[in-house]
C-alpha cells in the first residue's frame, strides 16, 4: 500500500505465503508506478521479506528497503486496516466456491473499489486515485526556457 495516497499499487495472490509471493507484488507495484525519486518499500520481518531472492528484486527495482521494529503494533497498522475493511466489505459477504473466484473478487474491490471509489477520511474523504490526481494537477511543472 502507498502510505502517501493508501492506494494498494501492487498486488499478488498465492496459497503459499513466499518470497515469489511478495516479488510478484513488488514488480507489479515497480511496473504500474512512476517513480521520480528514491522509493522505499517497509516491509515486516517475515521470512518471506528478509530472503535473499527479495532483496535481490529490490535491488533489481532500484527501491530502498526498510524495515520495521520486531513486536511493534504500530508498524503495520496500515496494513493491517486494510485487511480488516477487506474482511468486512468483501471476504464475509459470501461463501466463495474456489480459491479462483475469491482471487478474482479481491482484485476487483482493490482495483474498482478501494482505489477508485472508497473514501478515505485520512485523504479528506476522497479515494486515493481521486487524491493522487489532485494532488498530480496542483504540481508544479518544470519550465522550458
């Protein structure tokens, strides 16, 4: 999740929490996201995060690791937000048949409705792709002389 917009720029699905787990959220989240900067990635101290093979993609992608305090409850609260509103807005309203349409369901309510229409309190009740274009229209561009 970006903290900057609380937009989920990069996602992946698996019934296996590993390291390509988190790679293929991480080149997604590098392919859709221009970057003019240097660019951190937080991450917690699960085994999937702290592997060789991640840090290489990170590398890879150009992106700055951090990670957080071990036991620290504030460390992912963002994070851990999301899921709880994820729970409530989609994952109790049914019994989903197959891992494939659970999947599909989620991608859908990040990409259609978190991102694009859930209003967010933090960003002043607008969505983060509704934030994130405010805030792209206000920028100042560089002048050609």
């Amino acid at each position: 999740m970006d903290c900057f917009s609380k937009m989920i720029v990069g996602r992946s699905f698996s019934t296996t929490a590993d390291t390509a787990l988190v790679n293929n959220a991480v080149n997604m989240a590098a392919q859709e996201r221009i970057r003019w900067e240097a660019t951190i990635l937080h991450a917690d101290h699960g085994p999937q995060f702290t592997s060789w093979g991640f840090g290489e993609n990170l590398r890879r992608w150009g992106l700055l690791e951090s990670f957080g305090t071990v036991g620290d409850c504030f460390d992912n609260a963002v994070m851990e937000a999301f899921w709880g509103r994820l729970q409530t807005e989609l994952l109790n309203t049914k019994k989903w048949s197959t891992t494939l349409e659970l999947t599909a369901a989620m991608a859908d309510h990040i990409d259609n409705f978190h991102n694009a229409e859930r209003r967010h309190s933090y960003l002043g009740n607008l969505s983060p792709m509704e934030y994130e274009k405010l805030w792209a229209d206000i920028q100042p561009y560089p002048q050609l002389s």
